[in-house]
C-alpha cells in the first residue's frame, strides 16, 4: 500500500521552469518503479518520464526528453520532475505513478499506484 501526494505545479511564462514533487507514504518507496504521466483535455492519457527503483535507469516521451528531468531521493521518499523551457502544449493535468517493480514501463496500465494530480499550465 503506497500513497502518492503531487505537488509543484501552476502558472508559467512559456519558457520557464517548474519542479514537481511526488511523495510516497510507504517506506516500500525503493522497491517502487515511478513515472509521470500527464492529461490535456480530450486526450488520452501519456507517459512523460519513468525511473527505475534504483534510480539508474530513465525513460522520457521524445518531446520532453532534453527539457525534462526525472530524479529520485530515496531517503525523502520523494520522486521529482524538473520542467524546463516549458512550452503551451505542456499544459495538462500532471500524475505520480508507481509499480512494485523494478522496471519504468510506458503504460500506464502496469502502475497500481496513483496520485491525484496537480495542474501545469503554461501560457504565452
């Protein structure tokens, strides 16, 4: 049993930085592959970055990767999503989401764990 709690998102310029935050109340955490996915309205539901539960291996959708940074702080039980030069079409409905293994799948059907969102909007 894991809970996922988001944090970080808001307004942004086009072009600036935000940095989510997702922390897990399990001490399991370090066992857990994590991922961000996010949602815009009427669209489906997207894989944004992953982390394996060790940290060493990452995973990112081609139009964030070179922008986006996923990190993990095991002791903190906390998984991190740093957003930099974000653009309009980022906006969505960002979510933490974890599986009790060890690899950072794309699907977001293989993640038993989810948190309830925080909202990234970013304007021009």
């Amino acid at each position: 049993q894991v809970q996922l709690v988001e944090s970080g998102g808001g307004l942004v310029q086009a072009g600036g930085s935000l940095r989510l935050s997702c922390a897990a109340s399990g001490r399991t955490f370090s066992r857990y592959a994590m991922g961000w996915f996010r949602q815009a309205p009427g669209k489906e539901r997207e894989f944004v970055a992953g982390i394996n539960w060790s940290g060493g291996s990452k995973s990112y959708e081609d139009s964030v990767k070179g922008r986006f940074t996923i990190s993990r702080d095991t002791p903190k039980n906390t998984v991190y999503l740093q957003m930099n030069s974000l653009k309009p079409e980022d906006t969505a409905v960002y979510y933490c989401a974890g599986r009790p293994l060890p690899w950072e799948v794309v699907n977001a059907a293989e993640y038993d764990y989810w948190g309830q969102g925080t909202q990234v909007t970013v304007f021009s």
